[in-house]
C-alpha cells in the first residue's frame, strides 16, 4: 500500500522537530514570516520553493497521528493521488464534454452510494463543496416540492414554512431565510416533541414541510432515531433529510450501521466520505430518492453556453444543470479511486477500527483520575473533561463547573504552543468546556491514545 506522510518540512536543515503537529505563530507573526505581499516582478525559483516549504511548515499536520481536532484526520494516499490527478487535469465538472471519465466516475461512486444506502429504486445525487450545501440542496428540493413555482414566483406566495431540525443549522436557515424549529435534547432530537412541534406550528398557521435529522452531530456524535423519524414524516408528508455527513460512513460496518437504522426511507442525505472514510479535502456528496429529475428541475438554469440540447451525445450527462454551482471539481474521483483500491471491506475495517479506538480511549478516560466523560460516546467522538488536581476534591456546585470551564481554553493554548497535539473543546448548552476527541486515522495507534491523556495532564496539572 502507498504510505504518504506529510508531516516534515521539505528542508531538511529545519529546526522543527518531525514529530510536531503544528507549529504555532500568532496572525502577526506568520505574516512576517511568510512575507505575503505580492509585487511587480516575480520572484527566482529558489525563492519560489522557499515559499512552498513554508507554507507545508507552516501549516497545521492533519495527517500526524496525534491531530484530532476535527471530523477529518489522516492521509488517504489513494485519495491524495486522485486530486494531484484531478487538479493536473484540471476541468471542470459541469458538461461530459469537457469532462468525460470524471462525469462517469461521480455518476458510479454515486450510485454505489445510493446502493449502500439501500434506495432499492435507485436515485439522483451530486458532489459539492461540503455538507452545509448539501443541507442546502435538502433545504431546495424540499420547498421546490411543496412550491413547483418557486423559481418563477419566489417566496412572495409561499405561506410560512417551517423545518424542524435536531441541531444547530444555523447555515441552512441564513441562506434559505426559511424558519427553523429545534426539537432535541442532549443533542437527540425526540420523536414525540418532532410531533407536538408539527402541531404546533401547523396551529398557528405555519406549513412544517420538512424535517432536519442527524446522523452523528459534530460535537457528541449523536444519530436521530431515523426510522422512528420516518414514521411521523410519513404521517405528515415531510421532507426527511439526513444529515449524515460525519455518521454516514456507519453504513459501511455491519457492525455499526444499525446506528442509522431507517435511512432508506428518507428522501435524501448528506454524506461526507471526507470525514470517517478519509477522503482528500474536500469530498461530499449529496443524495436524493428522487428518481424523477427533482434536482434537475428545481436547480437548472439551462445556461444556453454550456447545456445546449441540441448536442450530439446524450446530454442528461451535462450534471451541471443539476447544480447550484457553475464550476465544479471533480471530488468524487477522490472517493472512486481509493474505494477501487481499498474496496468495501477495507472501508468497513477502517470504520470498525475507529470505533474500536474511540472505545478504548474511553475506557482509558473512565480508568484515569482526573478524567471524567461528559457522556459514553455513540460513535468516534469521545468527549471529557480533565479536571486538574486542585478541582479533584472540590465538591459539585457551580464554582467547580466555573472553574473546569477556564481549564479546556487553557490547555488547548498549551498542545498548541507545544505543537506536541491538537484536540478541540468547546462549552454544550449549559456545560463547561469539555474536550472532544475524534478517532479517526487508522495510522492512530493505543501509544498515541494514551499520550494525549498523559499530555492533557502534564499541560493541565499545574491549573
Ligand atoms: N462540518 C463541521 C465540521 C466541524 C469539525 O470538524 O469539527
């Protein structure tokens, strides 16, 4: 297999030790550093590859063993080769014409995926740039089915729509304007409130028409009872998408996808092979049970330039009328190949083996003195808190969550100047910061688990 390890600075003098995830500079410091200004004349070759040098040394290591600061970690290598290809080939993914194997391989990786899903009737799908523009597209169908003419009459004659999500999607409702509702507790949403919330709004005259579920939430890694879910959409004729960007490579594991139980009755999900599954940056993908051209319909502009009709080859491969975009990169070529190379049972070993570390780090955490888990984790987020030994005796009231609450930003400023580590914290509803770490990496070994326990306290001890 292809072993790519960027982790070291092409220069082989540097004074940065291999092992350092990242090496930290303030926004001040960095620009004098990298030296950005651009000027009238360029710059000789030597001066040109400096420049590369640095940006590769100066940028954060996600591929080092030891970075779990986001639903993404690790080297793909056969993904990694994919885009090197993609960008030396560099086209453009709107017309077949201009980009014939890429335009086959998405539709392929698509309908493997719909596959997996388990749409036995097939359906429609499109790569683009992330998840929150996957919602978005959810967020589009679903009004374009409850308003067929909203291209051409806009919202004006629509009545008050409402979605009813189970987390924070902030995004979706800023760019759709629409209004959201959120029904979920301990990042869950709970079936019975999904109902009494569709009474509700349909009570004051409001048009629920779709609902928002999760399948892994980004900070606690919780999954909506899908299926449950389905059940009172199908009641009330709604919309149920899934957004399953960070859960969805569950599927993958006979052992785990009993997590996203349901999925094939939802009309449609985001799924971001650039998280659990590794793909390069960036790879999403989403998918639709739609068989009958929603996507198409809802999204086409039909610029004349570009999706002439009259063409001599089957234009329904033009994808790009499907798009809210123009450009598009060719980001499914990314997943087609490293799934071509690893095939399913290697994705599902990767999937099954995350969550064997997630596990053990949490058995690890529940060992430990001083380590206390906010929650037993459903997936490969394990999140806790470290309390220093001057809180270990402290008795629960609001003065030792206040206090655990500075501890978090304190060491995370710590791995960070140390560049020893990166793992993310943040505050929950009404609890104090806690760290999340996500498990991701086959190259993530027990040894390195353990560190980052031992390095947590070693920062924090003195706190
Ligand atoms: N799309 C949200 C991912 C955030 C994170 O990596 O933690």
């Amino acid at each position: 297999m292809l072993q790519v390890w960027l982790l070291v600075d092409l220069d082989s003098d540097t004074s940065v030790p291999v092992f350092q995830v990242c090496e930290w500079h303030s926004p001040e410091q960095l620009k004098k550093l990298l030296d950005l200004e651009l000027r009238d004349r360029g710059e000789p070759e030597s001066e040109i590859l400096q420049r590369c040098r640095d940006a590769i040394r100066y940028s954060v290591k996600t591929s080092h063993p030891r970075f779990f600061n986001q639903l993404y970690a690790g080297m793909e290598p056969y993904s990694m080769v994919a885009s090197f290809i993609a960008e030396a080939v560099k086209t453009n993914l709107y017309t077949y014409e201009v980009a014939p194997v890429f335009t086959l391989m998405e539709d392929a990786v698509l309908r493997k995926m719909i596959k997996v899903i388990g749409w036995e009737e097939g359906g429609d799908g499109i790569f683009n740039p992330g998840g929150s523009l996957s919602n978005i597209y959810a967020v589009n169908l679903a009004r374009y089915r409850y308003c067929p003419d909203f291209k051409e009459v806009g919202m004006f004659s629509a009545p008050r729509l409402v979605i009813l999500t189970s987390q924070e999607v902030s995004r979706q409702s800023r760019v759709t304007e629409l209004r959201l509702s959120r029904v979920f507790f301990r990042g869950r949403m709970i079936p019975s409130a999904l109902e009494e919330k569709i009474k509700l709004a349909k009570s004051e005259g409001a048009v629920p028409f779709m609902v928002n579920a999760t399948a892994g939430t980004t900070v606690l890694g919780a999954f909506d009872p899908i299926d449950e879910i389905a059940d009172i959409c199908e009641k009330h004729n709604l919309w149920l998408h899934v957004d399953a960007c960070w859960g969805g490579a569950a599927i993958m594991s006979k052992k785990h996808k009993h997590l996203l139980k349901g999925i094939h009755r939802v009309d449609s999900v985001a799924w971001n092979p650039h998280k659990m599954l590794m793909a390069s940056l960036q790879c999403s993908a989403f998918l639709v049970r739609d068989k009958t051209s929603l996507l198409q319909r809802c999204h086409s502009a039909r610029a004349s330039y570009l999706f002439q009709q009259d063409k001599f080859y089957d234009v329904s491969y033009d994808t790009g009328d499907k798009s809210v975009q123009c450009s598009r990169k060719p980001d499914a070529f990314k997943f087609w190949l490293m799934w071509k190379a690893l095939g399913s049972r290697e994705l599902e070993q990767r999937v099954d083996r995350a969550l064997a570390m997630a596990r053990y780090l949490a058995e690890e955490i529940k060992k430990r003195e001083g380590f206390r888990l906010v929650l037993e984790p459903e997936f490969a987020n394990v999140c806790f808190w470290y309390l220093p030994p001057s809180l270990r005796n402290l008795p629960e009231s609001p003065e030792l969550w206040k206090k655990l609450h500075t501890v978090a930003p304190v060491v995370k400023q710590r791995m960070m100047k140390t560049g020893s580590m990166m793992t993310g914290y943040q505050p929950l509803g009404e609890k104090a910061n806690f760290f999340r770490m996500v498990v991701i990496s086959p190259q993530v070994s027990r040894q390195d688990l353990d560190f980052v326990l031992d390095e947590i306290h070693n920062l924090g001890k003195d706190l």
